[in-house]
C-alpha cells in the first residue's frame, strides 16, 4: 500500500490525538489540556481537520462510508456534549470514535489500493474525461 498525502496527515492527526489521550490518563497538565473541556475541544478540532481529510464521499453509500457517517454523526455529539457536561468517559469515547474512523479510512485506502492493483502507474489506461 502507497500512503497518500490524506493517509500522512491524519496518522499525524491521529497520534496528536493518541498523545493528548496518554497524557490526560496519566494527569499530565499540558498548556492546552490541562482540563477536561479544553482536551475534548482540541481532540474534537483534531477530528474536524481529520474528517475533512479523509477520502470520505457523501455520495458513496458503501458500508465504509455510512458506518463513517454515523460515527462521524456521534464525534459531533460526543464533542458537543463532552464540552458541556466535562466528562472523561465522553473524552475518552470521543477519542475511540475518531480512532475507529481513522481505521476505517485506512482500512479503506487498503482495500482500494488492492482492488485497484496496488500501483497508480499501472499498465491499465483510463480514458479522459469528454468536455
């Protein structure tokens, strides 16, 4: 499997986020997550950026994509709510939902790349789109 730059940037994301998680189980006091609501806010930013860099497509109902439309439905509630109410088990919920939709991003990506014969430069010719 060929990483794309999308795969690059939200792995980063993604251990961002896994080092944000680590260092709020062990109460570590960083700058920006020293509380519960500021760390479910920067976890929550991370996955706006993470969904907006996925390959995720609206019109493609495959059970990769609906299964990230629901969790990506449940990331906005879990933010919402993990703001308001400051709560470690919604942080730590949240967390485990953006993880599972980086998984299945990647997931994805995999079983792409392998439907699709593994290379981009592959022998196979595409034709150009008429205008």
């Amino acid at each position: 499997m060929k990483l794309s730059w999308r795969d690059i940037i939200t792995s980063l994301l993604v251990i961002g986020g896994g080092a944000i998680v680590w260092a709020k189980y062990y109460s570590y006091s960083w700058a920006m997550v020293g509380s519960w609501r500021s760390a479910t806010a920067i976890i929550a930013l991370g996955g706006v950026l993470l969904f907006a860099f996925t390959n995720f497509d609206f019109n493609n109902f495959s059970i990769a994509n609906v299964i990230e439309m629901i969790l990506g439905g449940a990331a906005l509630v879990l933010a919402v709510w993990g703001m308001t109410v400051v709560s470690h088990a919604v942080f730590y919920s949240l967390a485990a939902t953006l993880g599972v939709t980086w998984l299945i991003d990647i997931a994805r990506h995999v079983r792409h790349t392998a439907v699709e014969g593994g290379t981009q430069g592959s022998s196979t010719t595409h034709a150009a789109p008429v205008h």
